[in-house]
C-alpha cells in the first residue's frame, strides 16, 4: 500500500487510518489535502517533502495539519512517492 496515513472528516464523523512501513526507514511524502471553507468548492493543496521523512514525522504533520484547518479539513492522505515510483516502472 502506497498510502501511510489517511484522514477523513465527513457529515461529522472523523476516522484516521495508517499503515506504518514494516522498517523506520525515509521516504520521500506527499501529503494531499481536501479543504473545504463554507461556502467555497473543495480545494487540493499539495505538500511534498523537502526531504526524506519518517513514519513518525508523517504523523506529527498530520497532526499539525489537522490543527491548523480544523472542520475545513475534509480529507488528507500521506503518499510514499518511493513506493509509488518503483510501482510504476
């Protein structure tokens, strides 16, 4: 599985999912977020990592951001690009 950590937020009810990796190691993240201000369409905002990140490091993020746009936060999911990448060559 490609995703790491997936957050939803509809109709009130909040459920977060995660699958940690079976090793610590780094890889390269990809943090999608569906946020939805009253009144506007959903928007995507894109964070990709800057460099590689921990497990641990994803969830401290995920966090953050679940603090930072509150009930406007409909949807996150945490991508590990290197798993994606060596899936689609």
């Amino acid at each position: 599985m490609a995703a790491v950590l997936e957050y939803i937020n509809t109709d009130g009810y909040r459920n977060q999912r995660a699958w940690k990796p079976n090793d610590d190691r780094r890889f390269t993240a990809l943090v999608k977020c569906y946020v939805q201000l009253p009144g506007e369409k959903k928007k995507v905002i894109e964070k990709p990592s800057t460099r590689p990140a921990t497990f641990h490091e994803c969830c401290l993020l995920a966090k953050k951001l679940k603090n930072e746009y509150g009930n406007n936060l409909k949807q996150m999911v945490i991508w590990d690009m290197d798993e994606i990448n060596a899936i689609s060559y």
